[in-house]
C-alpha cells in the first residue's frame, strides 16, 4: 500500500520501520495516534483516500506493525 501511494513524499515500509521503532524505543514514552504528523502525506486523490475503509485499513495495518515492534526486544 505504501508503494503504490503517488508521489515521494510518502514513507518506505523501511521508513515507516525505523520510524516506529525510534518512536518506540526512544526516551521519551510516545503514543501511536501522536505519530500521525510526521508520515507524510497518506492520500490517493485530492489529498484524501479513496474511502473510510481505505484509510482504516491502512490505520489497522500501521498499528498491528506499531504493537509487533512494541513486542520486539
């Protein structure tokens, strides 16, 4: 999904990754609804997705990835 997403401004899996796990790991505790802001513009037209159930989705895949880095030494 984060391949076929338009433009460069979109995060990598590998981005998104590392991302996670920094904000994870850090020193400072960091919620996942607080982590928004710095993906990076997540749309397909007009700046939007193409439906709800697009974005939630993409919003359950990104935290079942957030929960497994949690779960990772």
């Amino acid at each position: 999904m984060l391949a076929d997403l338009p433009g460069d401004d979109a995060m990598t899996f590998e981005e998104l990754d590392g991302f996670f796990a920094a904000l994870i790991h850090g020193p400072e505790n960091v919620m996942p609804a607080g982590t928004c802001s710095g993906l990076g513009p997540i749309h397909r037209t007009n700046g939007r997705l193409q439906s709800f159930e697009e974005a939630s989705t993409i919003l359950e895949l990104m935290m079942r990835h957030w929960h497994h880095i949690t779960l990772t030494p």
